[in-house]
C-alpha cells in the first residue's frame, strides 16, 4: 500500500509549464490494498512517476450558502461545475496557488485555471480585490462569482502519487490515500490536517488520458477486476458528513439542504 507522508510539511509547489486548461477523461476507480499492489506493479513497464513522485494536494471548495452546487453534481446532469482554489503542498503568504472552474459535459472533464498568490485569491473570491494581472480565465470566473456568489465551504486534502505515461506523458495515472476534511480554518495556509473521509485502506486510482485508454491498460484492470465508479471527494465529504450537520453539531441550525 501507499505509505502515507512522514511528514505535512514537504515544500510546496507549482507544476513547472502550468497547463491552464485542459480537455480530458477522468476516470475513477476504488482500490484495496492488494488490487493496488497489483496495478501498480503492472503499470510499472509503461510508466513512471512524474517529477514529483509523492506529494500533497490541498483544495478549498466554494460552494452556495445552501451547497446548490454539490447538490446538483451529485443528481448528475449532464452538465455541472464547481470552483475551487488549490496548491500543491501547504502555501505560505505570498505562495502562488490555483484558482480552478472545473466543468463537466457529457463525460469530458473541462478545468481552466489562473495562478495567485494564497492571500490575493481568497481576497479575489471574497469580492475585496481584483487580481493585479487579470486574464480570460478571470473574467470567466468573475462570471461565475457574479452568478453563483460561492463562498468558501469545505477544506480537502489527499496524499498522492502520481505516474505519467513513458511515451505518451499526456497519459497520466494518480494514487490517492489518506482524504481528509474540515470546514473550519478555510485557508490553504492553515495546513492540510482534517478528519478522514474514506477508510485507511481505500485507495482513490483516477486515469487521466484525451481519449481512450491504450489496450494494455484496459486489460490490465479486467485482468484484476478494477471498474470503473462514481466518486466526487468533494461530494461523498458533504453527502457523509455535511448534509446533516446536526449529527456533528448537536444544537447548531441545520443548513437547508433539499
């Protein structure tokens, strides 16, 4: 299995020639400690990890007061959207992070995203700041902010190790372990510590690939009875343990929640 960090305080990053959009498949699949072993070792002679190896992801998900954006995901539409902000690694001040709209339609997975330094972007999605250098991707986002009036919700992190394809890198794979939640301290930079939101032996396997996957990869999953399934961390967090806040909160008042 996936060893979990030693520690929560590796260097943060930004991936070097930032991709700001992109246009893809995602497929999700759940693991267990020995399919794990098992894919991973068949992966071995057609990828290698990226140059980053393992590293820590934090996300900041803004939503409704009411969450109206993660209770239509999960009804799945055909279409839906969500907006968040993350980093790779815990940012400090002045630490440049993402601002992401990510889509989906039909199964194509479309995210956009602009860099910002940790406190501008909170201020910018606050409404108390506009980004001193503003691209298309900004406007996009101001209309979405103009629209939805998102504030920030919950708080997700995740160890991941992450592999990319050895002749088609646009072909990349991603293990993650260890998701954990809060929705106190909604800042990146208040570290990536929460309560977990799958079990210790649940390992998240995502393939990120523009088309379909090559055949050696599809048989390699029949092979060891990996299938494809349904799971938005974003939306298992509030489906477990944000629909019903009293459950947490006894005598706290319950958000309206269809």
């Amino acid at each position: 299995m996936i060893e979990a960090q030693n520690t929560r305080k590796e260097a943060l990053f930004v991936p070097q020639n930032i991709q700001r959009c992109f246009q893809r498949y995602e497929k999700k699949y759940l693991l267990n400690p020995e399919q794990y072993q098992k894919i991973r070792a068949g992966l071995a002679p057609y990828m290698e990890a990226d140059e980053h190896g393992r590293y820590t992801i934090c996300n900041l998900y803004y939503d409704t007061p009411d969450f109206q954006l993660i209770r239509a995901s999960l009804d799945k539409p055909v279409y839906k959207e969500k907006l968040r902000m993350r980093s790779y690694g815990v940012p400090a001040d002045g630490d440049s992070v993402f601002v992401e709209l990510k889509k989906k339609y039909k199964g194509v997975v479309y995210k956009r995203r602009t860099v910002l330094e940790a406190g501008e972007a909170l201020d910018y999605l606050a409404g108390r700041c506009s980004p001193r250098a503003k691209d298309q991707i900004c406007r996009e986002i101001d209309w979405f902010l103009g629209r939805c009036h998102p504030v920030p919700q919950v708080f997700i992190a995740y160890d991941r190790e992450a592999l990319a394809g050895l002749e088609d890198r646009v072909l990349r794979v991603t293990f993650d372990i260890d998701l954990r939640w809060r929705d106190t301290a909604l800042d990146l930079r208040s570290g990536d510590g929460g309560e977990r939101i799958t079990s210790r032996d649940q390992i998240l396997m995502e393939i990120k690939i523009p088309g379909s996957a090559p055949v050696w990869l599809s048989r390699l999953l029949s092979e060891n009875s990996v299938f494809p399934t349904s799971f938005s961390k974003y939306g298992v967090c509030y489906r477990e343990n944000l629909m019903w806040p009293v459950k947490r909160h006894p005598g706290k008042a319950v958000r309206f929640c269809a």
